[in-house]
C-alpha cells in the first residue's frame, strides 16, 4: 500500500477519533434524491448560491471521507450506504485545518456553484459544476422522511433519476469525470 494512502486513511481515523471524543459531530441519516437537468426553470440563477469545492480524503463503495468549502466555510464530512438514505456524519472545521489537509484530496476534487430553489416545502439543490465537469447540471432534493421521499414528484425541468446510478455521486464525478458515454444535456 502506497505511503500516502496509509496516511490518509490514518488521518481520517484520527479525526474521526478526535471529533467523536469532542462530541461534535453531527450524524444524522440524508434522504436525499438526485437528478440530471432536462432544462434550467427560469430565473434559476436569480436564487441564492454559494461557490463549493469538495476533496475527497477516502473513497471507496460504502465510505467516503471529505473537506468542503462552501463559501467561507469549512467542513469535515463522513458518509456511508448507497442510494437515496445514507449516513452523513459532519463537522464545522477551521480554515487551518482545512488548508492544512486539502493537499491530501489531490486528484478527487471538484467545484461547483449550488443554487437553493424553493419548491413547495422543499429547497431543490441546483449544482453547476466547473473545471472538467463543467457542462454538468444536476439537482439533489433532501427530504425529512422516507415517504416524503417516495411521493415526491419532480417538477418537468428535472431529467433522469440518478440517485442509485454511482457513476453520478459527487464522489465519483470528482475522482472519474463526466461518466463515458453521457448523453445528458450539457449547460453551455
């Protein structure tokens, strides 16, 4: 095993280590649905939005371990499961810290504009995705309750359902690209 990765996984155990020992992080199950773009709904871009990047620290098939910016802030997040419920563990961190490990994310990165849209009781997360995904639309909705989830019904402007699709998880797309083949549409 390469010294780097012994390091990384070492490092994300720490912390877990240390975070749990402070009794600050927050876990909680996300429900949560994501979709590619058919079209953007008009004034799209008139909502609220932040500017993301996100570094992944360990990926693999039910684990992944990463460091957000959005805007000005700075987060540490563990998340685990596939598909529309998974368990998402999440920290504040400092810009030091977060400055101080981002190097280790080298090669599983990507940045993204997230825009929040209203929709009835929901807020529709609108991502925009920069660099070698640019092009790339798509939404995530995160729900309270499994039957919130279940009877969603997504407005017209949303395209394919791909939440049990891997190939479209932030993690994937950050670490593989655009997946091969892709036939969605493409913002320009």
């Amino acid at each position: 095993m390469k010294v780097a990765r012994i390091n990384k996984i070492i490092f994300s155990e720490v912390i877990r280590m240390q975070l749990q020992s402070l009794g600050k992080i927050i876990t909680k199950p996300e429900i949560e649905r994501r979709f590619l773009v058919n079209y953007l709904q008009k004034n799209w871009d008139s909502h609220p939005h932040l500017e993301y990047k996100q570094g992944y620290l360990k990926t693999d098939d039910e684990i992944s371990v990463r460091l957000r910016e959005a805007g000005n802030k700075h987060f540490y997040t563990v998340k685990t499961g596939t598909g529309k419920v998974r368990d998402e563990a999440e920290t504040s961190i400092s810009d030091y810290f977060f400055n101080s490990f981002w190097h280790l994310t080298k090669d599983r990165r990507l940045k993204k504009t997230r825009y929040e849209i209203p929709h009835k009781d929901l807020t529709l997360q609108l991502d925009i995705f920069k660099k070698y995904l640019k092009g790339l639309v798509m939404v995530e909705v995160e729900f309270n309750t499994i039957e919130q989830c279940d009877s969603f019904i997504p407005p017209e402007w949303f395209g394919e359902e791909v939440t049990d699709n891997r190939k479209f998880t932030n993690k994937s797309l950050a670490i593989h690209g655009i997946p091969k083949g892709f036939k969605g549409w493409i913002f320009t």
